[in-house]
C-alpha cells in the first residue's frame, strides 16, 4: 500500500501519542475532522496500524531489570523451531524474540523485577526446551527506549 505525505504525518502522530483526539490530529494535519477520521481508519484496516496500547513504567511497577538472553541450539528443523516458539511465548517474561543469523539462534530480551527473578524464570525456562547454550547479559542502564518506527519524511 502507498502513503501519502498526510498519512506518514498520521502514523507519526498515531505512534507518538494515540490518545489525542481526532479534532487534533486533523489540525496538525491539515484536514477536517471526517477525512482524518477516514484516513486513519483506512491505515486500521491496511494492517500498517497493529493495535493501540498504552506504554507502561517497568521500574514502578518494580519490573526494572532487562535481560538480553542469547540462544544456542542444535535443533534446526521447523518442528523443533514450532515447538520452542510456543515455549517461549508461554513466558509473559519474555517482551521479545527474535530468530538470529550469527553466532546465537535466537535473542530474547526478558524483563523481571531482579536477578532473583530472572534465576526463577530462567530455571523454568531451560526446564521447558532443550538448548545447546543459553547467555544472559543484564543491561546496566536504558539508554534509548522508543516504540517509534523511523519513518520517511
């Protein structure tokens, strides 16, 4: 699907601050209120607009700690690949996964409230699969956080 200039302005806003009525995102858009409204219904229904969430604070609600978990598995086929997916995504730990080329299969970034939660998690996880090597690294400190995707200007 192609966007137009109005419609990345759109995604733009829509991933910056979803909350804002439709009245303001026509303004700073440039558009009626009706048009806008169909514009951003129209990126709902292209699919570019997964869903609408609120962020939340991970350090109030004592969820602080990130961990980058790097996989190593022996296991190469698509069953395998099927069933380990379905084990990970069991975990609401797990915020996200990803298949690597490299050294490791795949990268995991687990959050728990500390290192004595990630040792609980940890053991149910290598409990649930079977793994070649799995490497934990904690991150230190959160640098650059974003949800928003780069788009063209």
């Amino acid at each position: 699907m192609m966007f137009d200039e109005i419609d990345m302005r759109l995604l733009a806003i829509l991933q910056s601050d979803v909350s804002l009525s439709v009245e303001e995102m026509a303004e700073r858009v440039g558009l009626t209120k009706t048009p806008c409204w169909r514009r951003i219904q129209k990126l709902e229904k292209s699919g570019v607009v997964l869903r609408k969430v609120a962020l939340l604070d991970a350090h109030q609600l004592d969820l602080g700690v990130s961990v980058f978990v790097q996989v190593k598995t022996s296991e190469h086929n698509a069953k395998w690949l099927q069933s380990f997916s379905s084990v990970v995504a069991s975990f609401p730990e797990v915020v996200e996964f990803y298949r690597m080329s490299g050294e490791y299969d795949y990268l995991l970034r687990v959050v728990v409230g500390d290192i004595a939660a990630y040792d609980r998690f940890y053991k149910r996880f290598i409990e649930a699969t079977s793994l070649t090597n799995v490497t934990s690294n904690f991150a230190m400190e959160q640098i650059k956080y974003s949800t928003e995707l780069p788009l063209p200007t």
